[in-house]
C-alpha cells in the first residue's frame, strides 16, 4: 500500500461472509471506507486485519463501527486494536475511536412468555457493551501481551490509543430488548469529524439486540451498511438516495441444506428465516430506497460454491434497475461515478491515485 496521499472515497471489502462458520474463500464481514487519507472500518470479522493491511495503513485507521455483537462481527475486533498499538512504522496515528451497541437493560426476547423461558435457560448469563467488549480485551484477553510490551519495550498505556462508546439509542425511539427491539425511527448520528458524519438505525436481527445499520456521509457521496437484518423498513429509511447501499443476503435452501437434521438444526432455521434478508427481497430493500448501487455481501452460506450467486442475482435485478454486485473479498468500490465496480475494474484508478 502507497503511502501517498488518497483523495476521494473509496469502500473496501475486507470480509464478505456471513455466519460463524469458517469459509476458505471468504473472510468474516467486514468493510472499510477510506476518505481522502483517513479510513473507517465497520465490523472486524474473522480474517478481516489481513485484507485490510493490503488496503491501508494503521495511520490512516480513525474509527471502528460495530453493528452488533455477534461473534463473526467482533472476532477481529482485538486484533485491530493490538496490532496498531505503538509499533514502530506501523501504529494508529491518533487515538482510535471505537463505536457499538450498548448493554441491552434485559436479555431480548420475543415477548414477556418468550422472557421467562430465556431467563431460565440462560441463567446468570449476562450480555455485555461495546465499551466493556474494549475494556476485557486490553485488560484482560491481552493484559499479559500489553503488560510485557509496555515493561519490556516502553510503550504506553493502551486505553490512550482506543477510546470505546455505546451507541445511545434515542429514548424517542421508545426502543426495547423485549417490547419494541425494531421500532419506526428516524436515523441518528453517532460520530463527525471533518471528513464524515456516521449515522445510525436499529434494523431487525431478531433478538440480537441492538442491531444498527450505519450510513457515512462524506462531500464525496454517501455509503449505507445494512449490518444484519431481515427486511427493514429502517434500513430503507437510512438508506434515502444513498449512492451505494451494502446489503446483507441470505440463500436459506442453501444454507439449510449443509446442516444434518436434529433440534440444533431447527432452532439455527428460525433464527435464519427471520433474522436476515433472502435474495427475493434485497432488490425490493434497494428499489424503495432509491439507491444508486447495490453490492451484495455477508454472503450466506459463505463457503465457496454453495450459495446460488447466479440466482441472487437474477432475483435482485427482477426488483432493482441499479447497479448490481455481488462482492468478493477485496474488492473496491467507488461511490460516485462510472469508476464503481470490483477492484479490477478499478485497480487503474486506484494505482493511479497513489501513484
């Protein structure tokens, strides 16, 4: 990667796959906006730190944006916050700001019945928030790394590098883990600097509570991640005239069809079914918001030629009279202009920029 100067903005596949299962070919979700010389990575899925290494560099690292805290969307989240702490020629340039849920007031759960059945399966189980997810991280998961590295190489205290928040989500949205976890509301911002403004919805992830999709605003254009949602009129919303929308897709035959029949398997299909989006109805998801692009990824099923990508595509265009793409990891898209599409449709222009 150039060290050059970058100006524009670009979006980065760093991981198309969906699920916790462990694909060859495709690395956990995860994707990078870079603006001008600043990026902003939302979601740190499993593989994710590699692929971003060959798109950018830790000084150009601002903000980390997690949609919610299943575990293939943070599996790389430690990673990312070690691995620029204070190495020589390879460190955050300023402090890192990490932005998530927060900790929901109960466990979620369908209704009060569903509530009382949850609380006695799950016992003293407890959630977490995204500032707690930080701290167990650097004080304890990797205490005994940090505490040898500042003894023995002089570094500082690593809290000074990564700074955690939990996204408030607004009390007009009258929002609840049990009652309301996916009310009508209007998007919120979470974060601006100079370069962008990221805002925030609660989409519909089932009972993974909170869930949010973001949008990133910058003078270049407009990007809206869907994170993980079954059809969400939110999710609709936030995404307005967006000039590329990266949404979540599911092939649920496909997906079911890898799974050996028992109780496991029927409880995985109802979360499934009603906590993603099939391909039938992403291009509705795009049309209604009257989006530019659509990129298709946190592909399910995610390991390599078991998800129908012929018939993804042929569903959505049935709706959306967009540009479409179904990503891969590593490619590169462009906002704005006739230079978006996958990176070696635009790897010119990018060597060009940097060059």
């Amino acid at each position: 990667m150039s060290s050059k100067k970058f100006n524009g903005m670009s979006v980065h596949t760093l991981g198309t796959g969906g699920g916790p299962i462990v694909s060859s070919s495709r690395a956990g979700t995860s994707t990078a906006v870079r603006v001008d010389d600043s990026t902003y990575v939302f979601d740190a899925g499993m593989g994710s730190i590699r692929n971003y290494r060959s798109h950018c560099e830790w000084g150009q690292l601002r903000g980390i944006f997690l949609t919610h805290h299943h575990s293939d969307h943070i599996y790389d989240l430690g990673s990312f916050l070690v691995t620029g702490w204070q190495v020589p020629g390879e460190s955050f340039a300023a402090p890192i700001e990490v932005f998530g849920p927060g900790r929901p007031t109960r466990i979620p759960a369908l209704d009060e019945a569903h509530a009382r059945e949850i609380d006695a399966r799950v016992g003293t189980r407890e959630m977490t928030s995204t500032t707690q997810i930080v701290d167990a991280l650097l004080d304890t998961v990797f205490a005994s790394d940090i505490a040898i590295r500042m003894a023995d190489e002089g570094r500082g205290e690593p809290h000074e590098w990564v700074r955690a928040h939990d996204i408030e989500i607004p009390s007009t949205a009258g929002a609840d883990p049990v009652a309301n976890r996916h009310p009508d509301m209007e998007p919120f911002e979470i974060y601006r600097d100079e370069l962008v403004v990221v805002s925030a919805i609660l989409v519909d992830h089932r009972l993974c509570f909170p869930a949010f999709g973001f949008r990133i605003e910058s003078r270049y254009g407009s990007v809206v991640i869907s994170g993980d949602t079954a059809y969400s009129e939110n999710c609709i919303k936030l995404a307005k005239g967006a000039d590329l929308l990266l949404h979540e897709v599911i092939d649920l035959p496909s997906i079911l069809a890898t799974f050996p029949d028992g109780p496991t398997r029927d409880g995985i299909e109802v979360h499934l079914r009603e906590s993603h989006t099939p391909f039938a109805d992403v291009g509705k998801v795009a049309a209604a918001a009257g989006v530019k692009t659509l990129v298709l990824h946190h592909i399910v099923p995610n390991t390599p030629g078991t998800a129908d990508l012929a018939a993804m595509e042929t569903a959505v265009r049935r709706d959306f009279a967009g540009t479409v793409h179904i990503a891969e990891d590593n490619d590169v898209f462009y906002p704005r202009g006739n230079n978006s599409g996958p990176l070696e449709t635009v790897v010119d222009q990018i060597v060009g920029a940097n060059a």
